[in-house]
C-alpha cells in the first residue's frame, strides 16, 4: 500500500459487501467502493507505522473477515496481504479483514503516530491561527466528529438540496491575503490557561448567553478587521480556545474595550471535553451561530487539510431555513414553515458516487473527503453553499475556488433528520 502495484486479477465490484456478522458503526477507518478509496487512521509495514493513509484500490481480493475483537492494521509488502483490524463499509463496521492488494496507488500518508487526541487540546500551540497538532474539539463521539457515511438519506432530500441550489458551487469563505481589506475567513487564537479574564456586558442575548468574565485578549483577532484599522465587516465573531482548560468561548458582533473589557451581543462557552451542548426548546438558546452552534469546531483550517485528512464536519450557510431545528443545533432563526428549507442543524454530506479528481490539491481532496466521512451543517443564513474556514497565508486561493467550486449542489444529500423540532 505504501508503492504502486499492478497485477491483472481483479476483485469482485462489492467484494466487502459480504454477509458477516456486524459490529457497531464508528471505526476511524473506512473504504468507499464508489472511488475505490481506502481511508486507514494507521498501517503497520515492516516495523514503521504510517499513520493517516489514503490509498486508491481499484484491484483487490478478499480473503476472509474474522470478525471478533478488532486487531491492528498491518500490510505485508511482500505477498500484498492487508489485514484491516476495524473497517467501516456501507454503515457497518467488519473487524479483521484479510485481503490481497493487486493494485493500488497511495494518495498520502505520514510516518509515526496520527496524534489525534479527542475531547484534549493540551498540546495545541499557540496564539491567532494556532495548530491545534492533531487535536480535535469534542469527544470522538460528538455529532461535530461522527463518521456519517453510511447513514440513510433523508426522505425529502431532493427538494431540500434543491432548495439550496443545485447548478451553484461551494464558495471557500476562507483563504489567504485580504478581501475588502480584511483577511478571508473567521479567526480564532488559542491562549494558555494563564490568560487573564476580563468581563463581557451582552448588549443583545444576555438571557442566552454564558456570563464572563472569558480570557479574551485585548488583541484577538476579530472577523472583518481590516488591516489598516478602518471600519469593519462580517459578524465580527471573536473565537478563543483556553487549550488548559478545555474551553472555547465564542461571541458575535464583538467590541473591545478601551479598560479590557469586551461588548458582544452573545457570547457561549463550550466544554470542549464534554458532548454538553446549549439548552434547547422552542427555539432555545442561540449562541455566537444562530444555529446555537460552536463556530470553531466547523471551520476549515489549513494544517488539518495540508496533512490530507480532516476527521470532522464542517460549518456552512444557506440564504433561507426553516422555522426548525435538528440537534446538535439548539436554535432556529426563520419564521418559514416551510418544509422544503433547511432547519438549522441539517446535515449535508458529498455523495459516494462522487469522484474527487485525482489532480485536485491535497488540500481540497482531504476537504472534499471530509465532505463525504463527516458532513457539513447549516450552521447560519448566508449565502448559499458557502464554506466557512479560517484564513492562512498559505491557502492557494485559485485552486480553492475552481476546485471546490467545480463541486455543485447536485452532489450533495442530506444525511436523514432525527429528532427535529418545530414550532
């Protein structure tokens, strides 16, 4: 897996697809028949471990499943032999799989270990724009980091998808450089748990809002700040992520204060250790997102793309929603009804027909990959099928927009709405 072979015997279309007994869904690793794709977190050859592999495998043959406990992934470059300990395939999870590998090409992969650490960000860097280095808000079995994909479709999917715009491309609302001279996306800066706390006054949510004080530097980063100082644009979000403690803090239409403190008209902090989420109801607590949502969690940040594998949903808008919403989402912020727009909180995933181009840069590849495993929810009204990122000067802002934006509406499905609540 770690070379490019080429033999003549192929495998069977449906190879894994066979009638093995199941285990929970949930496995990091996964394989999508349509694209031939194999997505392992490790792979063991030779005494080296590799960690975030993506292969294509378009010839392969499937020697058993074990089934029990799952066991590691190894590769014998030898006699082609792949034992998968945890494979997820079509909704199910099939446990020590054994296959013989005639023909593959690697994708990417890393030497040592993935470094991911759920629900920790203990070793994130710091500062504005930090590397989170491998650490993922939330518990792995948080609805932000859920592999969704072989859940069922939503029965209205078509009309919903639709709704949004089927011929439109996704849009980057992210990037490098500026735009309107301010940088392209919503910043964010991590802090340490020394950080002083200073108070916040709510001017709009106070009764929805999480009170201070929060360890927010007086020189956070603030969505829309232009460079030169001058007026701003955007919902001038400020997020902070207190890696000591495990905390965001997230607050819109933000103001800093001439004493310290800061004017915002919402603020939320989220247990980033924990699956907690705002209180619901009818419609329930909004947050620094109409959704009610985290807004960090979400975003497309350039070092998880540039490693070609992102291991969470991404945050997106859409120009009209429903008077609903569907957990993880606490809010709605429409007073249509009508059943054919999106509630907040609705899940978008890139089909599994799909096939990501194999000349798309490692970063829209592991971008559109994430599409696929995780999803995307609709997080806040917006303009329709935009992606929200953090801005990098290392983003390649051409490729990100005929890329992604070659990937229309008429891809994507909505993964099946549970738990939906309406007026």
């Amino acid at each position: 897996m770690l070379a490019r072979q080429s033999l003549a015997r192929t495998a069977t279309a449906a190879a894994l697809a066979l009638l093995y007994p199941t285990f929970p869904a949930g496995a990091v690793d996964a394989f999508d028949p349509a694209s031939n794709l194999i997505a392992l977190d490790t792979v063991s050859m030779g005494g080296t471990t590799y960690s975030q592999v993506r292969a294509t495998v378009p010839s392969y043959s499937l020697l058993g499943v074990d089934g029990g406990a799952p066991g590691a992934n190894t590769f014998d470059a030898l006699t082609q032999l792949l034992t998968l300990g945890s494979i997820a395939y079509q909704g199910s999870t099939y446990n020590n799989v054994r296959v013989t590998i005639h023909s593959y090409a690697l994708l990417s992969a890393s030497t040592g270990n993935t470094g991911a650490s759920y629900g920790n960000l203990a070793g994130a860097s710091l500062g504005p724009g930090a590397s989170l280095n491998g650490a993922l808000p939330f518990p792995a079995g948080n609805a932000w980091n859920t592999d969704i994909s072989g859940a069922a479709v939503d029965a209205n999917s078509d009309a919903l998808i639709a709704s949004i715009g089927l011929t439109r491309g996704l849009h980057p609302d992210f990037g490098s450089g500026l735009y309107d001279g301010a940088p392209i996306g919503i910043p964010y800066v991590v802090v340490a748990g020394s950080q002083p706390k200073v108070a916040i006054t709510f001017t709009d949510y106070g009764d929805e809002s999480d009170p201070g004080p929060y360890p927010v530097p007086g020189n956070a980063p603030i969505e829309g700040a232009q460079v030169s100082g001058a007026a701003f644009g955007g919902d001038r979000h400020v997020l902070v992520i207190d890696r000591d403690a495990n905390r965001l803090y997230e607050m819109g239409n933000a103001y800093p204060q001439a004493d310290g403190s800061w004017k915002a008209s919402g603020g939320a902090v989220f247990h980033l250790d924990s699956n907690t989420v705002r209180p619901g109801g009818q419609p329930g607590w909004t947050s620094a997102d109409a959704a009610g949502l985290p807004i960090f969690p979400g975003l497309v940040r350039y070092d998880e793309a540039a490693s070609g594998v992102i291991r969470h949903a991404f945050r997106f808008t859409v120009a009209s929603t429903r008077r609903a919403y569907v957990p993880p989402a606490t809010h709605w912020a429409s007073s249509n009804t009508s059943a054919n727009l999106p509630p907040m909180g609705m899940r978008v995933r890139l089909k599994a027909s799909y096939v990501i181009p194999s000349s798309f840069s490692t970063e829209s590849k592991a971008i559109l990959q994430a599409m696929k495993t995780y999803g995307m929810l609709v997080a806040d009204n917006g303009s329709n099928w935009y992606v929200s990122g953090a801005p990098d000067a290392r983003w390649n802002n051409d490729k990100l927009v005929s890329e992604l934006g070659s990937v229309k509406g008429s891809s994507f499905e909505v993964v099946r709405m549970d738990g939906l609540v309406t007026p």
